[in-house]
C-alpha cells in the first residue's frame, strides 16, 4: 500500500471513529425512537465508501456496495437477538452479546458465499444491492409494526466508552478501506457494515441505562439502517457519475431525504396507533370490571 492509499485508509477510519461517537449519543438523549433512527444515518459508511472508491475500480466498489444492504440485513438479525434473546433464554449482558456475534457471524459467512457464487455466475452489483434493501426493508418494518417502549436514557454514558465505540468504528472501517485495496471487494462491503456501533452502543445503554433503553432502540435502528442500504445503491450509481466527494454528498441526501425522514415519521405513526390501541384495551378492560 502506497502513502496515498495509507492516508486514505487512515483519514477514513478517523473519520468514522469521530462520526460514530457523536452520533451514538443520540440513543441516550434522545429515546429509542428518535435517537435509533437518527444514529443510523448514513455515517461511516460515507468515509468507507469515499475510501474504497478512492482505491478500487469502478467494479470493485460496485460489488463493494453491493453486499452493504445483505450486511445491513444481517446487523438487523443481530439486532434481533438484543430484542428477544433476554427474555426468550433468559440471557445476561455476556450471554446476548456472545449469542448475538455468534450469529452475526454465522449469517454473514453465508452471505457472504452467496454473493460471490451470484457474482461469478454475472449477477448484476445493481440488481444484487436492491434485492439485499429490499429484504433489509422488509425486517425492518416487520420489527417496528408493532411499537416497544422507546425509553431516553437517564444517565450519562461514560466518555472512555464512547471512546470504545468510536474506536471500534474506526478499526472497522479501516480495515473494509484495507481489504479493498487488496482487491477482496465483498469482504471490504461487508465489513464496512460490522455493526461496531450497534454493539457497542446496545452493551453501553444496557449497562449505564438497564436493559429496556437498548431493547426499545433496536427495531428503530433495525429500520433506520435501512437508510445505510440506500446510500449504498445510490452511490452505485452516482460516484462513477459525479466523482466521490460530490456523490457523497448528494447520496447522504437523498438517503436522509428518501429514508430516514419516512421511517421517522413511520415510527411515530406506528407508536399512535400502539397508544390508541393500549388506551382502547384499557377502556374496555375499566367498563367490563
């Protein structure tokens, strides 16, 4: 690896790093609803995309990007177990941390192969990254349909574990720019998606805040990460038409625009009628006594 490619690596790694740790303060000050969607904004998938971009061919990045919806899919897996894996098996903060890697693991392995055998056979990158948000969509608002207490947080995260997570973030992100450089395209994707944040942020919130802050954030973050899915399909198509930095841009805004904004007011909707239904239920429970 050239200097060129070095800075690359290591300003898109400290540029994740410093995003994630803003960010990921939202949950706390926030709520779940808010601050899950808000803290699943395209972030440092922008500095990974820059990077890769920078490094890669045109065809490497758009496989790159390709697999970033399927990598999102599998974070909302992970995010899956944080909601059901406590109270179904009755796991500790050790037990649905360990559970919830296994499976990140074991899922994004298999989607991993998959990819690969879909590009060798011509599989379009397009095509694929659709399918991928498609799915990813679909979880997403499957998880959410119906509204969980979305608590704020009450006491403050710890500043060395928002340190933890940028960190994370950025040794993520780093090694996704790395690996594209080394022409392993779909593993770069994927690791750009390894959900640092979400699990530091889910291990960080339990601790500091008890175990329903966390859970009430994860299917609002399950549906907002959806938005890193479309900035990954957008910019398929954008970066070779603008360049990077402008089509960084540009992508970041209409996935804000077309996603983030929506799923906002979608979680709100979803939460009235929850609320409306709870009183109903109440009402009709005061009458029958």
């Amino acid at each position: 690896m050239n200097m060129s490619s070095a800075s690359i690596l290591l300003l898109s790694a400290l540029f994740a790093g410093i995003v994630a740790t803003l960010v990921t303060i939202a949950i706390e000050k926030l709520g779940g609803r808010t601050g899950g969607v808000l803290a699943t904004i395209p972030t440092t998938i922008v500095p990974a995309a820059l990077g890769i971009y920078s490094i890669s061919g045109e065809t490497e990045f758009a496989q790159s990007m390709s697999i970033v919806p399927l990598g999102m899919m599998v974070n909302a897996i992970f995010l899956l177990v944080w909601i059901h894996a406590p109270q179904k098996f009755g796991l500790s903060l050790f037990g649905t941390t360990i559970l919830s890697l296994i499976v990140w693991t074991l899922v994004s392995s298999l989607g991993l192969i998959v990819s690969s055998e879909l590009h060798s056979s011509g599989f379009d990158s397009l095509t694929y990254a659709m399918g991928g948000l498609g799915l990813l969509i679909i979880l997403g608002i499957w998880a959410t349909w119906t509204a969980r207490p979305a608590p704020k947080g009450h006491r403050s995260v710890r500043p060395t574990v928002l340190v933890i997570r940028g960190s994370a973030a950025a040794l993520a992100i780093g090694i996704a720019v790395w690996f594209s450089g080394l022409s392993y395209p779909f593993i770069s994707g994927l690791i750009s998606t390894f959900p640092a944040i979400f699990l530091t942020s889910m291990i960080a919130l339990w601790l500091a805040q008890g175990q329903d802050v966390p859970q009430g954030a994860a299917g609002p973050m399950m549906l907002g990460g959806a938005s890193v899915g479309v900035f990954a399909v957008i910019a398929i198509v954008l970066f070779p038409m603008f360049g990077p930095v402008l089509g960084s841009i540009i992508t970041w805004l209409i996935s804000i625009i077309g996603w983030t904004i929506p799923a906002y007011f979608y979680l709100q909707w979803r939460q009235s009628l929850t609320s409306l239904d709870q009183r109903f239920d109440a009402g009709t429970s005061t009458i029958s006594s």
